[in-house]
C-alpha cells in the first residue's frame, strides 16, 4: 500500500448536524444532535440504491431524496414542511452548505497515513468548494492532494477521476485504497478503477457488504495499513 485516498463530505468533513438540529427546533421539532446524526446515517444507506452510474450526487434530484429520507427518520413527513426545510438547506452557508466541520478523528487519521509514508489524498464530488473547506478545518495542510469533481469535470463512480487521483499519487491502482461513505459511489467507483474500497459505516447500518467495512476513519486507516 502507497496511498489512502479519502471522500470529503460525510468521510473527513461532517455534516453539521448541531445546526439541523437547531433549525428544526425553530419549527417546533425538538430533536437532539444524535437524533439527527442517527436519521442522516440511515439516509445514507437509503440514498444508495439510487445512485446508479449517470446519478449525480450533486443534482438537485438526489440532495432532496437524501433530505427528505433524513427527515422522515425524524418523523417528519408532511411535504410542505420538507419543502421548507429543503429551501433553508439550500441557502444555508452557501457555497460550503452544511458539510462545514471536520470529523473528530480526521487529522489524527490524515496524520497516521502520512506517518507511515503513505500518499493521503481527497477525490470528491462537490461543486467547487471542497478545497477551501478542507483548508478551513486545517485539513488541506496534511494533504498531497484535493480533487473536486466540479474542477476536473467528471464525478464519482466514474473510473476516470479515481486515474486522475492515482495519477496525483504517483501511484498503481492496486497500491492505492479508497475511503468513503456511499457503496455505490465510492466503493464501486473505485474498485471499477482498479482500488480497493472501505464503507465508512459509524452506525452499523450498511449490513453486510463484499468490502471492508470500518466505524471510523481510525479503524479505516488501520485496516489499509494492515
């Protein structure tokens, strides 16, 4: 192994649950940050199916599946109130939107790769911004490199910008592994490029799976370094 090549939203950037939280509180929705955390989890695993090849995880489509399958984990359900929560999600924070905050094992994890004299490196769907977030969590300093798909043209699955971060490495598809939240996008992405692939699964949701499966972006690591 050369390189760990890591997902950026979901996977080293959080989602910023606290402020779902927060926000739903103002609609009269008492939930907790767990609450949120928990129903964004099993969005996941949700969202998956629908992410065949040609699905964009940026389209406007799969950002309204992927919230109104987290709210209805919160029991939420009636469609002009998703359709409200939808329009605060997309004018929070924009351009960054609510994947602002660095997972807690992140740089420790980023750290431990590069330690070890491996390549760490980002491919991530994303419509621009991916960089200048990584940059203000302090995660971008301990990276080799960052590619986001709204820069170089062509997204995940797509075998072509996985080429494009092993070309980045300097390194062989079956030296590099990828880190990611999404089976279908990142696991089958990138062993269709020839890596291999780890499902980040923090609650134990995805099942069983014909890949390695870590809780956390610790155990990730470990399991590449193994």
């Amino acid at each position: 192994m050369r390189a760990v090549i890591f997902d950026a939203g979901n996977t080293l950037l959080r989602m910023n649950y606290a402020i779902i939280a927060e926000h739903l509180g103002t609609r009269g929705r008492r939930v907790t940050v767990e609450e949120v955390e928990e129903a964004e989890l099993r969005a996941r695993v949700r969202l998956d199916p629908h992410l065949a090849p040609g699905s964009s995880t940026e389209s406007t489509v799969t950002h309204g599946r992927y919230l109104r399958y987290l709210l209805e984990h919160l029991a939420i359900t009636e469609e002009a109130e998703i359709d409200a929560i939808a329009r605060w999600r997309r004018g929070y924070n924009l351009p960054v939107g609510l994947w602002n905050r660095a997972d807690p094992e992140a740089i420790e994890a980023v750290r431990r790769v590069r330690a070890a004299g491996l390549v760490a490196g980002v491919i991530s769907n994303s419509n621009g911004s991916v960089r200048s977030i990584l940059e203000e969590t302090g995660l971008a300093a301990h990276l080799h490199f960052i590619l986001d798909s709204s820069v170089v043209g062509v997204e995940k699955p797509d075998p072509r910008i996985f080429a494009l971060g092993l070309r980045e490495a300097g390194v062989a598809a079956a030296e590099a592994v990828y880190v990611g939240d999404l089976y279908s996008v990142d696991v089958l992405g990138a062993r269709g490029a020839g890596l291999d692939g780890t499902l980040l699964d923090p609650g134990g949701f995805w099942g069983a799976r014909d890949c390695r499966l870590a809780r956390g972006l610790g155990e990730a690591v470990r399991l590449a370094l193994e």
